[in-house]
C-alpha cells in the first residue's frame, strides 16, 4: 500500500505521540517535521531520521507530495496554518482548539465546510473504547431513555502558569474535552447552565469549575473538571470518571490512567469491562483518517472542527458565567510557587511538564 506523506507542524509533546503513533499505525510515511524551535528541531533529526527537519512550514505546504498536515503546535497559529493547508490541497488534522479565538474557530469550521478536504481534531475522549462501549449499551436501550450525565475530571495536573496557559484556564484547555463529551452523549445542543467555579490559591483565574445545566432535548448534566486535585500530597491521585443514568439503568467509567473500567447496568444485563486505558487514543485517529484519506470516504466516527468550536465556545461560556457569581479564593500564592516547584522537578506525576530527553 502507498504510504500516506505527512508533515508534522509543531514537535513538542504532542507532536512526538503523532510520530510515534503513526509509525506504529504502519500507513504513513512521516516526509517533514517543522517546529520554530531550533532545540525541538534537534530533537526531531535525533529521533525522526526519515523525516526532512525544517524551520520554515513553507517546504511544508508547497510540496506536492504531501497529502496529509498534523498541527500540533499552538493555537495562534492553527488558523493560518488550516487556510494554508486547504489552499494547498492538503488533508488537515489538527490539535484542540482549533483556533486562538471563538472567532477564528468558527472561521476554521467554516473553511472546513466548504472545501472536499478531510479535516478532523483531536477531541481524543471521541476515540476511546470506553466511551464507545457506553453509547452503544445505551443505544440498546440498556438504561432506558438517558436523562443525567455527570462527568468529572481532577487531577494534580497543569497548575497555573504552565503548559498552554493562554489557550485557557484549566476548565478550557482540558475542560473543552468534558463540555464536548456531556455534548457528544446528550446528542442534543446546550440549553442552560449555571457554573460555580474557584480561584485556588488566589490565582486571577479559576483553575476548578463544576456547572450543571440542561439540553435542548431534556437530558441535564453536570460537569467538574479541575487541576487542584492535592498537588501537594505526599502521594498523588485523582478522580475522573463518566456516570449515565437513565429511566432504567446506569452505565459507568473509571480510570487510573492505565486501565478503564465501565460498569454497566441494564435491564438485562450486568457487565464490567477492565481494558487498557489507551491513553490519547492518537494511534485510533491516524488509523480513521488513513483509511478516509485511502478510501475517500471520510470516516463518520471523526470528530468534527464544528465540535471542537461549540466545545470551546461553551467552555469560555462556563467560565463567563461562573465570573457572573461569586468567585472565592482560597488559600495564597505561596502555596502555587511550592506546586509549581514540585513539578519543576517531578518525573512521576500528572501532566507533567514536556521535556525532551
Ligand atoms: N487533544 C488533547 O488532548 C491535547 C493534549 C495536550 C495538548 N493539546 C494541544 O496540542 C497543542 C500542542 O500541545 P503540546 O502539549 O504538544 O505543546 P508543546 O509546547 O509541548 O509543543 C508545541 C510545539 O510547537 C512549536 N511551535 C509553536 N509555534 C509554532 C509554529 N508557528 N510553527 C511550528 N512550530 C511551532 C513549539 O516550539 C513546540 O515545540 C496545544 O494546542 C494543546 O492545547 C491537546
């Protein structure tokens, strides 16, 4: 089979698991690594030999050959770099969010729309098993008709002032992945909501949120997402999970980032299914777009950018609203510089910093 020519845009964390995955996945030929960084591109020609290492992702987009771009560095240069890839006849996946702006997402989402390219985003909980394994049970109408879905995500993870800070406080640039999975479940449009959110350790944003609200077809929810999950504890944990109640029947997922367990309960049976986590699931997505791209038939289990920007957008909403009431804060600035110090020099823990070895 004709490997697919990809060029990787931005080589930091992410960049490196597409690499990975997509050599894994066996359909791709990896032509170009690109990153503004001279260190990341030190990195790639260390790690990449098959691929040709450049500075500038002109080489990337005017080159033929080149059927399909990963973006994966930041959100500011999402857009320019999808207008170009379009213009240039190439095939697009890209990393959440798609855009620096709630403006340019839907520009983005636009662009994709009108052309015949294939696009798709990384909303990487849509590629996991065991969000399938829950949908399915309830298209069988295993819990009844869906009425509650409560999603919570904790973690000792990014703490303010890290990572991609300005695409977001915690409850947008991870949070976005939460707001799109009560969406994606529902299969219905927000109606309503109301979000209490807290600026730990005094920081100017909140860095934990919960907001409850309604759908247009009458299914509530509740989501919690936040990286204030005992950074400081001597031993680390967290609390993330999924939890579906219907007329009927439940179904359920923990994780501890290693394994995933979903319970299901239905009306006729009762199951429980431990499998591999899958982490960001990176080597399912190349698998559908390659088979879109070979087949040119889009694979309809992709996510959309038009899911990506009502995502973000209603992350950003959340998060005005909670700014809408009162907004404590607990605890000191003290407190944020010993987490961050900690982390400084963590191997072993939540979100950690990228660094390259
Ligand atoms: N889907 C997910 O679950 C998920 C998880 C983590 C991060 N992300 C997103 O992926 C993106 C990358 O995150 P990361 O953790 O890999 O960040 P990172 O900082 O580790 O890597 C970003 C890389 O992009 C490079 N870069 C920046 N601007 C560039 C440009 N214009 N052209 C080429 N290279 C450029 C940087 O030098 C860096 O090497 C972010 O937008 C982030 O929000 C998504």
């Amino acid at each position: 089979m004709n490997l697919i020519k990809v060029g990787l845009i931005g080589f930091g964390r992410m960049g490196g698991f597409y690499l990975e995955q997509m050599r894994l996945n066996g359909k791709w030929e990896i032509a170009y690594i690109c990153d503004v960084d001279p260190e990341a591109r030190e990195y790639a020609r260390k790690v990449a030999p098959e691929a040709k290492v450049v500075a500038d992702e002109d080489e990337i987009f005017n080159d033929p050959r080149v059927e399909v771009v990963v973006l994966s560095a930041l959100a500011d240069s999402r857009l320019s770099q999808i207008e170009r890839a379009f213009a240039a006849g190439k095939h697009v996946i890209a990393e959440k969010p798609i855009a620096d702006t709630i403006e340019n997402e839907w520009r983005v989402v636009e662009l994709a729309e009108k052309t015949n390219l294939f696009s798709t985003v990384d909303l990487y909980l849509r590629n996991s098993w065991y969000h399938h394994a829950i949908l399915d049970f309830i298209a069988q109408g295993e819990i009844g008709e869906l009425a509650i879905i409560r999603v919570c995500h904790m973690t000792p993870g990014l703490a303010p002032g890290e990572g991609h800070e300005y695409e977001g406080p915690a409850f947008h640039d991870c949070g976005m992945h939460y707001v799109d999975v009560a969406r994606w479940y529902a299969g219905s449009e927000f109606k309503t909501w109301h979000a209490q959110a807290l600026r730990m350790w005094s920081y100017k944003d909140p860095w934990w949120l919960q907001c409850h609200g309604t759908f247009e077809n009458g299914v509530v929810f509740d989501i919690t997402q936040g990286h204030v999950y005992g950074q400081l504890s001597k031993d680390q944990t967290h609390n993330s999970y999924i939890d579906v109640i219907g007329t009927k029947g439940i179904a359920r997922m923990t994780h501890d980032f290693h394994t995933a367990t979903v319970e299901l309960h239905g009306v006729t049976r009762t199951e429980r299914i431990e499998r591999p986590y899958g982490g960001k699931n990176i080597g399912v997505l190349c698998d559908l777009f390659a088979d879109s791209v070979r087949s040119g038939v889009r694979r309809n289990e992709l996510p959309r950018f038009r899911d990506a920007a009502i995502a973000s957008e209603y992350a950003w909403r959340f998060l005005d609203d909670a700014r809408q009431h009162d907004l404590p804060a607990i605890g000191d600035l003290k407190t944020l510089e010993e987490i961050r110090e900690r982390r400084r020099t963590m191997t072993n823990g939540y979100g950690l910093l990228h660094k390259r070895h």
